[in-house]
C-alpha cells in the first residue's frame, strides 16, 4: 500500500505538474492542427518552422533577448513566406517549406558560430525539456494554446471546408486564402511552443504522429480530431511518466508513445479488416 | 427571367487563348449540355462564370447582378469534377460533406443547426442514399459519391445547379440513373441546370439546349435545330452529325 502511495508521489512534485499541464496543452494543440496540415499534405511544414525557430532561437540568444520572444515573430513571418513563395514563385510547397527551413539552419548556425558563448542553451533547444518548464513558461504556453484552441473552434467549419476541398470552399464564401494564412500562423505559434516539449528535431512528430493514428480508426472528422488529441495528450501523460521513472529524455519518450500508438492503431485496423 | 448571361467573354492563359468572345444567356427552367472537345474552354468556362478563375474580359451575369460582386452562391450549386476534388483517406462522413453545401448561407461563425441536419437529410433521401449519412464517403462507391457530391449541390437549395462532367468514372448504368436524377430536379423542381459532357449524343437525350463551345461557341440552341443545321454539319460532317442525332 505504502509503497503504491509512494509511486504517486511524483505527482506532487511542481515540475512534473508543470509538465503534465504545459504538455497536454500544447499536444492538444499540435493534434487539432496537426489533422489539418496531413490532410493538406503540409505535414512536414512543421519540420521546416521548427528549423526556422532553431535560427530564431540562436538570434534571441545572440542579443540577450528571451528567446521564444523572438522565435514567435520570426517563425510567424516565415510560415508568411512559405505561403507566399507557394503562391508567388508557383513552386510546390514542400519546396518552399525546404528553402525557408534551410535558411532558419544555416542562420543558426552562422549565429551559433559568431557568439562562442552560447552553442550548449542553443543546442538544449534541439531536444527540449518539459521536465525544465518554468512557471511563466506554462502560464505562456497555457495562454497561446487557449487562444490558438479558440480559433480553431470559431473556425473550424472553414478550416474543414478549405481541407476538404479549397474550391468549392471558395465557392461557398469561405476566404480560403485566409484560412491558409491562419493555418499557417497558428502551425507557427504552435511550433515554437511545442519545441519545450520535444526540442526542435522532434516537434514535426507531435504534428504528424497524433493525426495519422487518428485517421487510422476514425470514422468522421469530428471523431479524428478527438482521438488524435486523445492519443497526444496521454502520450504527453504516459512518455513524462515513463521519463520520470526511467531517467530517460521526456521529449523522446513521449514521441516513442506516440509511435507506439500508431504502430497499435494501424496493426488494430489492419486486423479488422 | 435570365439566370446566367454572358457576354463577349475572353480569357487566357498564359498567352495561350482559352475562349475568345463567348456570348449566351441561360433562362429559368433551362437545361444545357455544355459539349465540346478536350481542351474546348468548357470547365474554363463554368470556373469563369464561379469565379474561380482568374481575369476575364467581357460580362457575366448572375441573376441580374455583374459576377464581380455577386455573393449570393447558396443561388448556385456546383458539382466539380470529382476526380480533381476529393481525397478518399479524408475521414469525413457523408453527412459531414453534405453540410459544407449550407455554409453558404452561414454567416459567422457559421455554426449548424438541428434544421440543418434535418436539411441535409432529406438531400440524402432524395439522392436516395439517406442510409449511407454516417459513412465515410472514402468507402462508398463511384456512384454513391457523386450522389453525395450532388447532394451537398444541392443543400442550400439552388436555383442553377451546375456539373462539371459528372459521369467521369461512372458505368453506363450509374451514369444513365444520374442523369435521369438531374432531369427529374430539372422537370420537377424547376432547378436551372448546365452540364458539362463529352459525350455529345447521349446529353441530347435530356438536356433541352446544347451549347457547344470550341473556345467560341459553334452552336447554341435547342438540340433538334443542331441536327437540322447546315452549318453544324460543314461543322461535324455529315456522318458524325448523324451519328449524334441518330442517338439522340
């Protein structure tokens, strides 16, 4: 009995609450978002704005600045140009989202290699921490993603018209060029939060992992959203936990239950079949 | 009345002259084969008079108003080529697909309604499909789906339905029984319709005007004169023109 009550009791440490909090807010997040960008077949644009933040990150670490302050608006304003290099240039967008995201590298590492004081904070981004959130970061990261969750729920018809198929969306009104630019921006924001969570080589996986599960078992849009922000969020819970008690990396740990979650879902509908 | 009136249109694409001074008016009640040879300028056409292409000179009118500032689209229904549209993984189901067809007639925050889904229910129904609402529309057949498509067509109850080559992908069966359903919406509801097809001979058989456009228009008018036409026949030829009114 003692030693069950002893098992919960990291629960009641303040950085694994921190980290349950900030992490099933943001995993909502990125599966919500995430559905939207695999059924538009942009799931590696997160990949490339986590890139980018990798270049922004270095860029607030140069000039002393904090340095999601910065990441939010650099990445918001290459997600900016993803859309319109796809538009203007008339190039495909995984072509775009590779341009932009090798810039973000290289302007990292040119950062990186100016400073010579800051490459062990920068490289930390790489892999993340939520086990090292701090209070005012949940309380930013709980704040974006309430307000990132709002506007996908205001939007949400127009976010599914535009996915399912952007012309007759356009044809019943819907601003699509709009909804692509909100999609884009909110992927941004969500991007750089969830860099806490995972680091910057793994946000993609929280993107992409979550929704393709989902479209494994779903029978209904409404029905992927929710297993797909389902799957993420115990993922956050069970890879923190499994963390926790295996001393291993939270950011991995959690992307392997994720992994593991689509390996069940795929091999549950293939047996079904 | 006139529904839809074009006037002088020309439009082109990259340099390349994709319809050269189109000029036609379509009247309530009407109902059109649009026909003409790959890369005519038919679907170039319909996306001009959408609005979904993009500059055009000449006019279009919808309902009385200059297209430029035409808003009212839940007066217009329109079934696109199905191959250019859909992704069968997409996960939506029937109902969920039929819905986007209300949503122009929703304004903001465009949130449905209980008469709504009693709305697309009984689109379903009159498709005849109403048991497939909690399908996903991936698993349904080629017919099925452009049932569904017509369907969410036909949700904000329009006055000009518009098809874009709705029987690509259909065998004859399933493509005869879907034009018989867009005659009977003609016939008995009044819908004004236009309909894109390859197949000259066979939209003889139910549309009351043929418009046939090879980036001009070659003839427009009620399908019995195109067979007394000299001109269409130092169009077509004598053989080809026969063999199309012969099916008719």
């Amino acid at each position: 009995m003692s030693s069950t009550l002893g098992m919960f009791h990291f629960l009641s440490y303040g950085f694994i609450q921190r980290a349950y909090l900030a992490g099933s807010f943001i995993a909502a997040l990125c599966a919500m978002l995430g559905l939207f960008l695999v059924l538009r077949k942009l799931s590696l644009i997160g990949d490339g704005l986590s890139h980018v933040s990798f270049g922004a990150i270095a860029l607030g670490l140069f000039f002393g600045f904090y340095p999601f302050y910065v990441a939010i608006p650099v990445v918001l304003i290459a997600s900016y140009f993803i859309l319109k290099l796809t538009e203007k240039a008339k190039m495909y967008g995984d072509a775009a989202i590779g341009i932009v995201s090798s810039v973000g590298i290289a302007s990292g590492v040119i950062l990186a290699s100016l400073s010579k004081g800051f490459n062990v904070d920068l490289f930390s981004y790489l892999f993340g921490n939520i086990l090292a959130i701090s209070g005012r970061e949940v309380y930013l990261s709980i704040g974006l993603s309430l307000a990132v969750l709002l506007i996908i729920v205001v939007f949400y018809n127009d976010l599914f018209s535009t996915t399912f198929d952007q012309e007759y969306a356009k044809l019943t009104g819907v601003k699509t060029a709009r909804v692509d630019l909100l999609l884009t921006s909110l992927t941004a924001v969500t991007v750089v939060l969830a860099i806490k969570v995972v680091g910057i080589m793994l946000v993609s996986a929280l993107l992409i992992l979550p929704a393709v599960t989902a479209l494994q078992l779903a029978k209904g849009f409404r029905t992927a959203m929710v297993l797909s922000v389902l799957t993420a969020v115990i993922s956050v819970f069970m890879g923190i936990t499994i963390s926790f008690f295996m001393d291993l990396p939270a950011g991995a740990t959690i992307v392997l239950c994720n992994a593991a979650f689509f390996a069940a879902a795929l091999l549950f509908k293939m047996v079904r079949k | 009345m006139s529904i839809l009136s074009v006037k002088n249109m020309s439009f082109s694409y990259e340099c390349a002259e994709v319809l050269r001074e189109v000029s036609f008016d379509v009247q309530k009640g009407d109902y059109i084969g649009l026909a003409g040879p790959n890369g005519a300028g038919k679907t170039t056409l319909i996306k001009a008079i959408l609005g979904l292409t993009g500059a055009y000179t000449g006019t279009v009118e919808l309902f009385g108003r200059d297209m430029r500032s035409f808003d009212a689209w839940n007066r217009v229904g329109y079934l696109p080529q199905r191959v250019n549209v859909f992704n069968p993984l997409f996960p939506a189901t029937v109902k969920e697909v039929v819905g986007l067809g209300l949503l122009a007639k929703k304004n903001f925050p465009k949130r449905f309604t209980k008469d709504d889904g009693v709305k697309i229910l009984e689109k379903l129904e009159l498709m005849g499909i109403g048991d497939l609402a909690d399908k996903l529309v991936g698993e349904l057949s080629g017919g099925q789906q452009q049932r569904v498509f017509l369907a969410r067509a036909l949700a904000p109850d329009p006055e000009l339905l518009i098809l874009d080559e709705p029987s690509t992908a259909l065998d004859p069966a399933s493509r005869d029984g879907f034009y018989d359903v867009i005659k009977e919406l003609n016939e008995k509801k009044g819908i004004t319709s236009i309909l894109i097809t390859h197949d000259t001979a066979q939209i003889g058989r139910y549309a009351n005007k043929l418009l046939y456009l090879d980036k001009k228009v070659i003839f427009y008018g009620p399908f019995a004169d195109f067979c007394q036409s000299p001109e269409m026949t130092g169009y077509f030829g004598t053989f080809s023109q026969h063999l199309i009114c012969h099916q008719h």
